[in-house]
C-alpha cells in the first residue's frame, strides 16, 4: 500500500466521522441512528490507521487480499444494515397508514355526529 | 334480535319515526316486519315490509378513489339513485385533484384520507369505518365505473345462500376469457392460486369483492392484508370459504387505471411471488 494511498484514506476517514457529527449536531439525525454510523466511521478510521489488522484478518481466514477481505466486511454490515432499514421503512409505512386512516374514520364520525345534532 | 343486529337498519328506524309492531321471520324464507307506516298525506298508517334475509343483510360499499375527479360522481350518484338501500363511503386516497372537493359539494358519505397511502390501505380505512358501524359485511366497488352496482344484490344473495365468507363477482364464471394480452396476467394468477390452493378461481383480478364482517375484520387490522388474488389465496389455503358470482363490467370510463406496462408487471411480481413463495411461512393470527 503506497504512503499517498494510506493518507487518502485517513483524511477520508477523518472527514467521513467530521460529516457525521455535524450532521447530529445540527440535529438531522436522532440520536439512537447514529450510533450506528458513528461506530462504523471509527471502525474505518482505525481501519485506515492500522491496515495491519485487515492483513492480519485476511491472513487468518486464508483470503488472498486484505482489500476483498474488507469488502466483504463492510459489504456484509452495510447489507445487515439495509435490510435493517428496510424493515423500520416497513414500520413507518404502516404507523403512516394507521394514522391516516384514524384521522379520517374521526373526522367521519365527528361529522356524522354533528349532521345527528343539526337534525 | 335480527334489527339488533343491524344498525344501520335501527338508524333508518330512528330517522324515520317507524315503530315495529312484530317480526315474522321465517315464512318460506321470508322475513315479515309489521310497522307504523306514513301514507302520502302524512297520515300514520300500519304497513308491512317483506324481503329475503338477504335484503337485511347491512352491506356497506366501500368505493376507493384516487384521481377520479372525471367519474366519482357518476358512480356514486347512480348508486344513490338506482340503489338506495345500500350504504356506501367513498374512501378518497389523498387525490390530488378535487374528487374530495366534488364528494364533500355533493354531500356523499366521505372518508377523507390526508395523504395517498394505496389502495389496500384505502380499503383498509373502509372497512375499519365499516368494523366501527358494525356492518355485516363489506364490497370493494371500484370508483372508476368499471364495476356494475346491478350485481351487488345477486353477491350478496350468494352470501347469505351459501354462507361463504368472501364473495368474487367474476366476469369468467360462465363466460369464456378472451385470448388478449390483458388477460395473460389473469391466467397466470388463476394458475397459480390452481396449482396452490386447489380451487378454481376463475376471475383473480376482478376488484368487485364481498366480505363477510368476521373476515373484514381481519382484512382491517393486519399489516399484508391487501384486498388482492394473494391474500385471497392465502385466505383459501386456511380454511376460508369462497364463491363466486358471474358479473359484468364495464370497460374504464376515465382516467388512468392503477396498472401501466411497468406497474403491471411489478403488480405481477409481487403478487405471483406472494402466492408461490411468502405465503407459505406466513402466520395467520385472528
């Protein structure tokens, strides 16, 4: 790995957790979300520090290069992640759904007793 | 005990000042009610009304519109006027246009749902509202015009008749199906509910479907419930009982139907996937 690639890659690091604690900060995302995502951009800062970690993994589990076995990690926590996400998308669609539909039911009803106490 | 059980019935009676003298039921299937009758004079007067049970079956028609500023109106008013002892709402999905502006200016029974949330939560609100008012079962009607409010009786007679829970007006029951691409979707559905559940469902996709109250019910308070071919099948493969009534409908008057070449291939997906595969590990919870 070249000196140029490695601090390409801090700074990105870096600049990856910079975003996303200004984003908190300005309060665009709920605490509990960005645990997340807090816990996943130091898990690359210290990726991007010390590669000997990946190189030593890699070695471990017999993959050839260090780079395949850190894409298979984050590719692999980033699908969980999805999937995850979809899930809570699910969620919301429904509550949306609910909601929705009790507004409309009360307002239906209120009218209705309304028209009642006019007649 | 039978008007107990019907409220929309007891409302009528409200309305109208009737008092019922007696109930006669069962005379070759008939059911007698001796009530106070007001003649054209307004003189009150005695009078009796008679009809199948059928007829006292409270069925509210639940009619979803989305964008159907064009034909809302020539549905709903050929339903008041043809077919004036049915209760009906008009389930505005969030329309963009001004059908919820058209249904309010012309007073007809309204849910208005504050944003688009689908058809099936549309039919959803439907028979929550239904569920509310304790009807004894529900009909998705299209709001496009394609369905024909003359059929509704002839469903609701084969309900009481043979007692299923899910009724289908069928527009292949006793009439061929036509070779065109349109239908190709149909064929493939009818195959796969054949190939899954065992029962002959000739019409699929037809939207003109009665609910009995219990499964209504079900219908109203489940996530994955939409009123389509798959949770039909579903519903079959679990003991439901189903019917089916020959109908006729007519062709789109207006508008835009739910389903262009993109999205009926997606509908295909889905539905054909939700039958072959996901309904298989579903849990069903009453």
């Amino acid at each position: 790995m070249s000196v140029l690639f490695r601090i390409i890659l801090v700074i990105f690091s870096l600049l990856t957790v910079g975003y996303i604690i200004r984003k908190i900060r300005r309060s665009q995302l709920q605490i509990e979300d960005s645990v997340f995502w807090i816990v996943f951009s130091i898990f690359l800062v210290i990726l991007a520090f010390f590669p000997s970690i990946a190189i030593f993994l890699s070695g471990l589990l017999g993959i050839a290069s260090p780079v395949n076995f850190v894409f298979l990690v984050i590719i692999f926590i980033l699908m969980v992640k999805c999937f995850s996400l979809s899930i809570y998308l699910s969620q919301l669609n429904d509550k949306i759904k609910k909601l929705s539909q009790h507004i409309a039911i009360n307002e239906k009803v209120k009218e209705d007793r309304e028209k009642q106490e006019v007649v | 005990m039978l008007l107990q059980n019907s409220p929309a019935i007891l409302r009528h009676i409200q309305r109208n000042n009737i008092i019922i003298c007696s109930i006669i039921t069962n005379i070759n299937g008939l059911v007698y009610i001796v009530h106070n009758r007001y003649n054209r004079k307004g003189n009150e007067t005695l009078g009796c009304t008679y009809g199948r049970k059928a007829l006292i079956m409270n069925v509210l028609i639940i009619i979803p519109a989305y964008n159907e500023a064009g034909i809302i109106e020539w549905v709903v008013d050929n339903l008041i006027i043809n077919y004036p002892h049915f209760d009906y709402i008009v389930v505005n999905d969030g329309s963009k246009d001004d059908t919820s502006e058209i249904c309010r200016r012309n007073g007809y029974n309204l849910l208005d749902l504050p944003v688009n949330i689908g058809l099936s939560g549309a039919v959803q609100a439907g028979m929550k509202y239904a569920e509310k008012l304790e009807y004894d079962a529900v009909l998705q009607f299209d709001g496009d015009g394609q369905h024909d409010p003359a059929y509704i009786q002839p469903m609701v007679n084969q309900m009481v008749k043979t007692g299923a829970d899910i009724v289908i007006g069928s527009r292949f029951k006793t009439v061929k199906k036509s070779f065109n691409p349109r239908m190709l979707g149909s064929r493939v559905i009818h195959c796969l509910v054949r190939l899954t559940t065992g029962y002959n469902m000739t019409d699929p996709t037809s939207g003109m479907r009665l609910y009995s109250m219990p499964i209504a019910r079900e219908f109203a308070n489940n996530i994955n419930y939409g009123p389509e071919p798959d949770t039909i099948a579903y519903l079959l493969r679990n003991g439901v009982s189903l019917s089916e009534v020959q109908v006729g409908m007519n062709e789109r008057k207006t508008g835009e139907s739910y389903l262009n070449w993109a999205g009926a291939l997606r509908y295909m997906m889905r539905i054909c996937s939700s039958i072959v595969f996901i309904q298989w590990f579903r849990k069903r919870s009453i």
